[in-house]
C-alpha cells in the first residue's frame, strides 16, 4: 500500500511543479518594459499551411532596451509574420521595412503596468486553482486506498504530506508573482 501512496504523491508533486512552470513561461510573456524574445514564443505563423512559431521561421533579436529585431529566413514570410504579430494583440506595432521587421517597445504607462499586473496576478490564480485541484484529486485516491485497506493514519499522513506539499507549491506561485510584479512596476 505504501508504495501506491509514494506514487500517488510524486504524481501530484510531478503535476504541481508543471503547473508552476506553465506559470513561469506565462510569465515571460507579460512584458515589463524591456524588449524579450520570449515575448513572441506563442505567436504563430501561417507557413505553407502550418501553424509554426516565429522563432522556426526568423532569427528574433533584441537590438536594444526597448527594440526587438524580426530577420526573416525567406523574405516572402515577412508579411505573415507581420500580420501574426498584430493579430497577436501584443501591445505593439510591427515596422516593415522589406527586410526586416522592427518591434519598438513604447514606454509603459502606469496604467498598462496595472493592467500587466493584473494579467500576472490572474494568470497566478489560474496556477493556484490547478494545484488545488491536483490535491483534491490525490486526497481523493487516498481516500480510496483507504476504503481499500489502508490504515487511518497513513491516510491522515498522506493528506498532511500533500498539503504540505501544497503550500510549498503556492508560495512558489506567490514568489513568482511578487518579482514579476516588481518587474513591472519599475520604471
């Protein structure tokens, strides 16, 4: 019976942790000001049909602080990749110039830094909700192994195990939150 409560709570430690690295690449999408690549990692382009993310069709670069810098590996996807942009409603406006495409990052007003915050912190509880819910669904095999045979204080250990587990989880989530928060808001 031990070893199934062993599997039970790896699997649940297993999920929480992709659940805190969703989060951490949600993140890196927010943008705090500064020109990311990272920016464009969910942004797909039409190529040929297939739905392919910008950084398999161009070279992304970072010119400076506030410049991202699209070369493109056949000039023809230069207008797909243009348009993906701004269908991806990312804040900013492509510069085409016919060989590459320029990303200006303008300054955040504190209003949109607000508004990025917010993004963060929503993006944190749809995190929060995840690994509460892997939790119930752990409790609730152990409690199944329980009516199976398992002693009432390995059930109780199991079930503080797991929540300690979670706690650990959340404050990562937390943390996360705090210094991307902090990110943003500096000027």
């Amino acid at each position: 019976m031990s070893d199934e409560l062993d599997f039970i709570v790896e699997v649940a430690k297993d999920s929480m942790s992709k659940a805190i690295n969703h989060l951490e690449n949600e993140l890196t999408r927010i943008r705090a000001g500064k020109a990311n690549p990272q920016m464009l990692e969910g942004v797909t382009v039409d190529y040929y049909g297939a739905p392919t993310v910008i950084n398999q069709l161009a070279n992304v670069s970072v010119m400076d602080a506030r410049t991202l810098t699209i070369q493109a590996w056949e000039k023809n996807m230069l207008q797909p990749i243009e348009r993906a942009i701004i269908n991806a409603n990312l804040g900013v406006t492509p510069q085409n110039d016919g060989n590459i495409i320029r990303l200006f990052m303008p300054p955040l007003t504190e209003e949109r830094r607000k508004e990025f915050v917010k993004r963060a912190y929503s993006e944190g509880e749809q995190t929060r909700i995840a690994i509460r819910n892997i939790r119930r669904e752990a409790i609730e095999q152990v409690k199944k192994l329980q009516k199976d045979g398992l002693s009432e204080d390995l059930t109780k250990d199991a079930e503080k195990q797991m929540q300690d587990i979670t706690d650990q989880h959340i404050s990562l989530v937390e943390k996360h939150l705090g210094s991307k928060e902090k990110e943003i808001m500096s000027v």
